[in-house]
C-alpha cells in the first residue's frame, strides 16, 4: 500500500468515527430526554478554555509519584 492510501484509510476510519461518536450522542440524549428523572449533560463547550497563571495548591500533589520516576522516597529494587 502506498502512504497516499495509508492516508486514504486513515481518513475514511476517522471520518466514521466521528459518526459514529454523533450517534452516540444523539441516542444518549434521546435516551435522556425519554427518562425525565435523568439529569442533563451539559454539551462540551468548544474553544478555548483559559487556564489561570496562579500556582496550583501544592496539596494536590501530596502523595503523588513522579511519572518515570517512581514514589518519593523510595529506591529501585
């Protein structure tokens, strides 16, 4: 197969993705509009979402391993 039908592929199955995602969605709404107890989901906002310069709040972090470099404290076997 050449890079231009690879490419061909690879556009075709993300475009069936993308339906198949809207689908879904649309059944998940039906299916919450036809149960009234159901509570609604609010729909994903699209754009920008801003993120604040302030430092995060250093206790989120307790307790946290550092990816690739294991817990604190400890040593590799």
């Amino acid at each position: 197969m050449s890079l231009q039908d690879d490419l061909t592929a690879v556009r075709r199955n993300l475009n069936e993705l993308v339906r198949s995602v809207e689908r879904l969605e649309r059944d998940v709404e039906d299916a919450a509009r036809k149960d009234p107890a159901a509570p609604r989901t609010p729909r994903r906002q699209e754009g920008m979402v801003p993120v604040p310069d302030t430092p995060y709040d250093s206790s989120l972090w307790k307790d946290a391993d550092d990816e690739g470099l294991g817990a604190r404290g400890r040593r590799a076997p």
